[in-house]
C-alpha cells in the first residue's frame, strides 16, 4: 500500500517544471518559426533585463527609470572586449557582466542614500551621464554612428554566430535559463527574503538589526551584473552597440514590460517582456505609427482590472478543456448543511445537551 506522499511529484521535479517548460517553448520555436529566431533572441535577452529590473522594482520596492545604464555599459564593455582584447563571447560576457556590475556599485553607493522620487530622478541622471559620455568619447564608443567593427568567434569554439540567428537563439536561450535559476535562487536565500521584508516595511527591518543600505545595494549590484549580461547578449549577437542601449527610452520601456507580466515573479519579467516583443513586432509591421496605442491599452488593462481576477476567469474557461474534476454533487458527497444556531440540535433527533 503506497503513501499519499508517494503519489505526488519528486520536489525536484516540481521545481525542474518551468524550465521543462521554457526549453519546450523554445523548442517548438526553433521549430515552427525559424525565420523569426533574431526576434526570439530578442525576446530572451531583453527577459534577462527586465529579470534584473524586477529585482530592483518587484523585490527591493525602488522605481527607477535609469537601468539602461547598467545595459549599455555591459553592452559596450563586450564590445570593445571584442575589438581590443579578444573575440570570445564566454569572456565578453563576463567582462560585460563585470561592468554593469561595477556601475551599479559605483552609482549605487551614492543614489542609494535616497529613495521615492529622488531615487528616481538620480538613476534617470546616471544613465544621461553614461549617454552623454558615450556621446563624447568617439574614438572608443564610435559616438552617434555606434561601436561597430568587431565580432565574436564561435561559442565553446563550435558554434559560429549565422545570418540566420540559430546559434544567438541557443546561445541567448540557455543564458536566460541560467540567469532564470540564478535569480531564484538568489531571491530564495535568506539575503532575498531580507530584501523582501526590506520592501514590506523597512522600518521594522531596521528595528531587528538589518542593513539595510548594505542588502540594497548588494542586490543593486547584482542587478547590476544580470542587466550586463543582457548588455553583453545584445552587442555579441547584433554586433553593434548605439547610444540607444543607454537611453531613457530603453528604461522606459523594460518597466512596461515588467509592469504587463507583474512586477516580483521572475517569471512575470518573462511574460512581459516576450508580450510586449511580439506586439512591437506585429503591431508596428501593421502600422509603425499607431502601435504604442496597443500597449497602452493593455497597461490600462492590467492597472485597471486586477490580475488574479483576469487569470481566474481564464482558469475558469480552460478547465473543461484540460479536464479538470467537476464540482462533486449530492449524488456522489454529503450536501453540505448550513451552521446551526447556538443551542439548536446538530441532528434532527438528536437531543439537547442538560443543562446544570
């Protein structure tokens, strides 16, 4: 006779279940669509950052609009690996890592002493800082035109980047994976969870001793790291960094995507960022000028109607689709009889208790 414990999934195989997933997603893309695998790339590299964006806003509770920063600086940092140093995308990857992390530090230390608004207008002049130093520095950052000229050898030594975004699909691919673990992982650990409780009420972290300057910026920086490593992604397998990779714009626009998929699940930063994605994609091949009124309508939508409302009525459709149990009725369980009164019998024959 088997346990009920028995019956139920290996935790290990509960928590493999959404990577399972994801690698089938990608998959049956790699599939079905292979003419769009640049766009899918896309997609991968831009849930890394807004993955990294969800640790600020969704777990730590600081708004910023000035990530691009640490974007266009691993961006940048892999590019002129590339140009100067050497063509591999494994170290163009750490060093773009490394970079956005040590920006994140740099500014974190000081744009960390203030939060709300302030915090907010400080990492908007960062990320102008960086732009308007990239601007300037032409003979590194090629200004305006671009940084341009230089491109990655194969992944591992096998695998060459194509015209036909095969091998930036894969290779985008398993690095989101690896980030998407890493990430929680991180946010599972105690420091993750002093972070959360950072975000819940400050004042009483503080009260039982928490850091919490130190845990902020340490998450800073790793936020830092990841959005570097998305940096790095996009200059290896565009082989072109623009001033773009620093703007405002590009800030702006990882919050809307956080803000479709739901900010502090990891898994909502995927959501958003592979929704918005595909409707700039479709929506500006239909019509480039008009497209921005698609994704305000949807940001109307999620603020205005709450998701867990949405998301039930969706269960609520494809349950008989996915062969849900029905309701269990009179014939199959006991009806469920109405609370009786105090001092009314349980039972209808059932006698009153005496009294003393």
């Amino acid at each position: 006779m088997s346990s009920p414990l028995q019956n139920q999934p290996a935790p290990l195989l509960r928590q493999a279940l959404p990577y399972l997933l994801l690698v089938g997603i990608g998959a049956l893309l790699y599939f079905l669509a292979p003419e769009q695998l640049p766009l899918f790339s896309r997609i991968a590299i831009m849930a890394i950052f807004v993955m990294s964006l969800d640790l600020v806003v969704g777990y730590a509770g600081l708004a910023t609009l000035g990530h691009a920063a640490l974007f266009g600086t691993g961006a940048y940092a892999a590019g002129l690996a590339a140009l100067h140093l050497a063509p591999d995308p494994l170290l163009g990857l750490a060093i773009g890592a490394a970079a956005g992390a040590c920006v994140a530090l740099i500014s974190g230390l000081f744009i960390l002493r203030y939060d709300g608004l302030t915090f907010l207008m400080l990492s908007i002049a960062v990320s102008q800082i960086l732009g308007n130093l990239a601007s300037k520095l032409r003979n590194w950052t090629g200004g305006d035109d671009g940084l341009t000229g230089y491109a990655s050898s194969a992944v591992l030594g096998l695998a060459r980047f194509d015209l036909y975004g095969k091998t930036a699909f894969l290779y985008s691919g398993i690095t989101m994976l690896l980030c998407l673990f890493a990430m929680r992982r991180l946010m599972g650990s105690p420091f993750g969870l002093a972070c959360v409780g950072i975000h819940q009420n400050r004042l009483r972290m503080a009260a039982i001793g928490t850091d919490i300057r130190g845990q902020l910026l340490k998450l800073y920086v790793l936020a830092g790291f990841f959005a570097g490593i998305a940096g790095a992604l996009s200059a290896q397998t565009n082989q072109i960094v623009g001033l773009d990779s620093l703007g405002f714009e590009l800030s702006a626009e990882a919050l809307v995507m956080l803000v479709l998929g739901g900010a502090g699940t990891l898994y909502g930063a995927i959501a958003g960022a592979a929704l918005f994605m595909l409707i700039h994609h479709i929506a500006s091949t239909l019509n480039p000028y008009h497209w921005l009124f698609i994704i305000g309508g949807l940001l109307v939508f999620v603020v205005l109607v709450p998701r867990d409302r949405w998301l039930a009525q969706i269960g609520k459709r494809l349950s008989p689709l996915l062969g849900s149990p029905r309701p269990r009725t009179p014939d199959s369980a006991a009806p469920v009889r109405p609370a009786k009164a105090a001092g009314e019998p349980a039972t209808p024959g059932a006698k009153e208790p005496l009294r003393s």
